[in-house]
C-alpha cells in the first residue's frame, strides 16, 4: 500500500508543502492528497491588490500539481480525529471522509476580531478572496468623497489603507492604529511612512483603541466617532478552530504545539505548518503568523517527513529566522525593514521605488516556487515500510 499523506490547506505553508513532498518521494510509494476549499493557489499577500480593483493571475491547483504525485481535492475540512487519523470533509456533493498516514495540518488563519462589537456585522476584511472581492465591491459603488477606515497599523492594514488611497484618491481614507504608526520600524523608516501617507493624504489616528464598529464607522475607547462608510478591519489573525476541537496539544491561541521539526508534540504523525502551528525561532520566540513564516516551517516539515518516511536520519534545516520585513505602499512605494533574526528592527532599511521592486520581486518569487514544486532536478527517494508495515503485510 502506498502511504497515504494529506496535506489540509493550500496557502503559501501548505501548498509549498506538498510540492516539496512531491519532489522529495517517490510517486509509487506515496499518495499526497491536498485539501483546498478554493480551486486556486490564492497569493494572500496580494489581497489589498484584489480589493482595490487589481486583477491578479489565477493559479488552479489542478495545473500547479499536474504531472505530479499530488491530488488536489476540493472540500472544506470541517473536522478532524487524530486518533482515527481521518478528516472529514464537505462539498458540494455532501459529506466524505479520507484517512491519513501522515498528516500536514496547514489550514491557517482568519481576521481576529478581537471580540469587539460589530466588526461581524459593519466590517470588511482581506483575509481571503472572498473578502477582498467583497470590499472590491464595495469600493467600486463607492462615490467621490467617501470615507474609509481601516483599522489596525500592522503590516496588513498599512499596506491595505496606502494601496486604497493610490487606487482611490477620491476617496477620504483613514487609518485607526493602537499605537504610534509604524513604531516597530527605525526612525528613517517611520519618518518615510509618515510622508507617505501625508503624499495620499491619509488622517491618521495614532494611540486608537476601537471599542466597536457601526454601519456608520468606528468608536474608540474614550468615546470618539470616526465616521466611515467603508470600515475595514486589519488586527491580526486567529487560527480555525479545527485544531483545538481534536486530542492534539494546542496553545492558547489555538495553534498546534510542534518541536523542531514542525511535528505535533503529542501525535508524531502530524505536522503542522504555518499560521496553524506555533514554532519557536530565534531565542525560543515564537514565530509569527506570516508568510515568511509559513514557507520555511513548509520546507521544515517536508524534508522531515521525506527523511523518516525513507529511513534517512539526517535532514536538512530550514532557515527559521527573520532577514527583512516586505511592506508595499501602494504600487510605486513600500519599505524593506531589515531586521535582527529574531524580527527586531535594525537601523538600515530600503525605502521608495527600490523597495516596492524589491516587495513585488518577493511576491512573486514565492508564487513562481509554489506553481513549479517539481521544476529543478531532483532525486526522488523510495519509502522504507516500518516493522508494523511490514508486519501488517504480511498477515
């Protein structure tokens, strides 16, 4: 019998994931499943392109992993047991469910909305496609002179609110951030952040705690109304809540607790990889929920399996650190962070022009790697059946 390897989600973590495993094993040795909810390979960290009317290139799994040992499957994962070591699945025919040898749990995250009142109700998101086309819409019937808010100051909202201000200049934007804008960057990278955003005339609302969200926009903490017709919420993330409803061990934010390796610390037959797993990097901190992230643990966790799965004891270490924070701003402007390996900030930095080619050349070096798993020259290995296998076959 073949053994049977599911991968649960196609993101950046989980897609990279199965093509390596592709190219690692042996094709008669091995059956790789990957569970996907959308047909495509979805760049995520293009979202705020989407939203604002940019129409991205589509990538169907089924052509991503043709000629490979990877099947895709389209299903949302609606639970899994780990003790049986089966996932079930729903679509659009019904209900199934398939069984596992190995499992890579890479199912990701969503927008976190904190528990703050209205945000389900009032909010846009770019957590997904399905999101971002929504706000897409929502934008486009939007008339000169309306008003948008985009809440939070990380990454995701910074490259959200500049990339809406560009596309919409007839638009009055506004971002909502908890604390000073950019206050993890060094000095000459937020004193960069600031003018562009005065160049898109974007109000910014420093030290803002947002207490709930209206159709009408946002009240802070103290009481304040910041009117929006269009509230758009950038806060962070939360895994699914798959993880945590199972027997595996989790932390309190719902993520699978992996080693090194990225196995589950309590069933080694899994794996979990990117935004659904917390890792340790760098002086034991853990490692955030990012693509930066996520791509590395993938290829952690393929070479791990490819190396038990063919009796090899040695394997090779992916690079679990930081180098740079990527931030777009707009099409024409972004911000290269260079940070410490434990994602600090360090006084050098690339900004203007430069900097967005350098965010685009990232974007879409990782989409190419993931829609050409099996591109280079490789040596695929055989999988060597364990004693159980071995007995099992031969009863």
């Amino acid at each position: 019998m073949k053994h049977r390897i599911v991968v649960l989600g196609a993101g950046y973590a989980g897609a990279m994931a199965a093509g390596r495993l592709a190219k690692r094993l042996h094709a008669d040795d091995t059956e790789i499943t990957v569970v996907n909810a959308d047909t495509d390979f979805v760049e995520r960290v293009r979202m705020h392109q989407l939203a604002t009317g940019q129409d991205l290139k589509r990538r169907p799994l089924s052509q991503v992993y043709a000629g490979t040992a990877v099947k895709p499957r389209l299903a949302r994962v609606t639970a899994v047991d780990v003790d049986r070591r089966t996932v079930a699945l729903a679509d659009d025919d019904g209900t199934d469910e398939i069984a596992y040898d190995t499992l890579v749990y890479a199912l990701g995250s969503v927008t976190a909305d904190h528990g703050v009142p209205g945000v389900a109700e009032h909010a846009y998101d770019i957590a997904g496609r399905a999101s971002a086309l929504r706000l897409r819409d929502r934008l486009a019937h939007l008339a000169a002179g309306g008003t948008v808010l985009v809440v939070g100051g990380g990454l995701t909202g910074l490259e959200a609110v500049t990339e809406i201000a560009e596309a919409r200049p007839d638009l009055d934007v506004a971002l909502a951030a908890r604390g000073g804008l950019g206050d993890w960057l060094n000095g000459r990278a937020r004193q960069h952040l600031r003018g562009v955003c005065d160049r898109l005339g974007i109000t910014v609302h420093e030290h803002t705690d947002i207490a709930r969200v209206e159709a009408a926009g946002a009240v802070t903490r103290d009481g304040r109304e910041i009117p929006a017709q269009v509230t758009v919420w950038t806060t962070g993330f939360a895994v699914h809540p798959i993880a945590a409803a199972t027997t595996l061990a989790v932390a309190e934010t719902g993520q699978i607790v992996v080693d090194e390796t990225m196995r589950s610390v309590t069933h080694p037959e899994v794996y979990a990889v990117g935004d659904a797993a917390i890792a340790a990097g760098p002086g034991g901190k853990p490692l955030r929920m990012s693509c930066a992230s996520g791509i590395p643990m993938a290829w952690q966790a393929a070479d791990a399996i490819a190396a038990r799965l063919t009796g090899r004891a040695k394997f090779p270490k992916a690079p679990l650190r930081y180098f740079n924070q990527c931030i777009s701003l707009g099409r024409r402007d972004g911000i290269i962070q260079y940070v410490t390996a434990d994602d600090r900030a360090r006084p050098a930095q690339l900004t203007g022009k430069l900097a967005a080619r350098y965010k685009e050349f990232v974007c879409a070096g990782a989409a190419w790697s993931i829609a050409h798993p099996v591109l280079y020259p490789v040596r695929r290995h055989r999988v060597v059946p364990t004693r159980t296998e071995i007995r099992s076959a031969a009863s």
